[in-house]
C-alpha cells in the first residue's frame, strides 16, 4: 500500500488482535519508508485508544501471529500423533495459555488460519508448512466458533457451551486418539516452536528486544504473565 503513495513517508500500519476490545496489543507497522514521526504518531495514536503499542518491522506476520502460526500448526499436527483434541487443550490450559490452541483455531475462524498458514508459508518456506488437517475441516463445513462447528461443537450462541464431537477425527482422517504423548512432549512441540521463531525475529530485527518479544506476546495472545513472556520462558529451560 505504501509503494504508490505520493508521501510513502506519512503511512503506516496498525494491526489489533481478536477480539479488539479485551486484548490491549496494538503492533504499530514500520514501512520501509515511513518517517519517524508517522511511526510515532501511530504509537501515541494507539496509546491514546488505552492500547499498549509495540513498533514492528513490515514482514508476513509482523511479530505476534508469525510466533503464533507455529504454535497452532504443531498443536495440529499433534493430532497425526495419537493426541487427543481436549487432551492438548487441556494441557496448554495447565501450562497458562488462556485457552488451549485447538479452541484458539475456532475462535480464530479455522478458514481464516488456513488462509494465515499459507501466507506464512509463501513468505518463509518449509519451516512454515501448514498441517493438512485444517483444510480437511473446512472442506467439511466447519469454520470455528462463527458458525457452531470446528475442532469442537457450540451448543448455544454465546459459545461458551461446546463438545467434542467423536466425528471430528475421521473428517482429519487421522487414527483415534491413543494418549501415548506425555505431558512434556505436548507442552514442548507446541511452546519451542514458537521460541525458535522468536529468536528468527530477532535476527531479523522485527522488533529490536527480547522484552518487546515478551511484551507482544503476553499482550496480544495472554501468554502466561507469570512466566515473564515467550523468551523469558525460554531463559528458564
């Protein structure tokens, strides 16, 4: 967008996150060519709508859903694996995640993160590769939370109350659950992922700190505060 402006310089970027009045992140865009000025317009702008801002380089997935995409991607393939859908909920949930990444997929909209999944994949290749199973889902009708049906069943329409529905496995085309994944491996294959990314946007200089990591992602996907952020996580194991 910025490319065919006459003043590329005056423009940048605001990305919120889902849903926009609970989640206080705001990730302010830096183009390649906009000012100083514009970006810190954009931040006092952001602060100003009680938002907490964070500055980020112009890449797929800007910051928070290039870490997040990994996460969601692996929780996916876990499935392939003999895992159990609530199981690995369950167990996020335990680790500190406000809601497990299965339940995340639907909220998120199933199609949405598929379309998500292929970005990412085009902009960093095989490392991004998305699970086939998502597609599988939406083959199938299901989009998530917005229309009653994904990885769970909503039973009413606040989406509070929702189920398992055994069919779910056969749509994936994937064996039923066996529960031979411990506790760790689920843990690990979801949150590492994320941590080696992480340290890719660093190196990339997508934002320029650990910290502002850290802040990002406990702000714009509640990563557990009380194990200090992504990388602060990282440090202790």
């Amino acid at each position: 967008m910025q490319s065919v402006l006459a003043k590329p310089e005056r423009f940048g970027g605001m990305h919120f996150f889902n849903p926009v009045h609970r989640m206080p992140l705001v990730e302010v865009i830096r183009g390649e060519k906009s000012s100083d000025e514009t970006v810190s317009r954009i931040y006092q702008f952001s602060k100003q709508l009680g938002k907490t801002p964070i500055v980020v380089k112009d890449r797929p997935g800007f910051l928070v859903n290039r870490l997040l995409m990994p996460y969601l991607n692996e929780a996916t393939w876990l499935l392939n694996d003999g895992a159990d859908i609530r199981e690995i909920d369950e167990i996020l949930l335990d680790f500190g995640m406000p809601m497990g990444p299965m339940e995340l997929i639907d909220e998120v909209g199933i199609d949405v993160g598929e379309k998500v999944a292929h970005i990412l994949h085009d902009g960093f290749g095989a490392r991004m590769e998305p699970a086939p199973f998502n597609a599988k889902v939406v083959a199938s009708g299901r989009l998530g939370k917005k229309n009653g049906k994904g990885m769970y069943r909503y039973l009413d329409s606040s989406g509070k109350k929702k189920e398992l529905d055994p069919e779910i496995y056969s749509i994936l085309g994937v064996r039923p659950p066996k529960g031979k994944l411990s506790r760790e491996e689920i843990v690990d294959r979801c949150i590492l992922p994320m941590i080696n990314e992480a340290a890719r946007c660093l190196d990339d200089r997508i934002v320029e700190t650990p910290a502002e990591v850290d802040l990002g992602m406990i702000m714009g996907t509640g990563f557990p505060p009380f194990r200090g952020g992504l990388l602060r996580y990282a440090d202790s194991v």
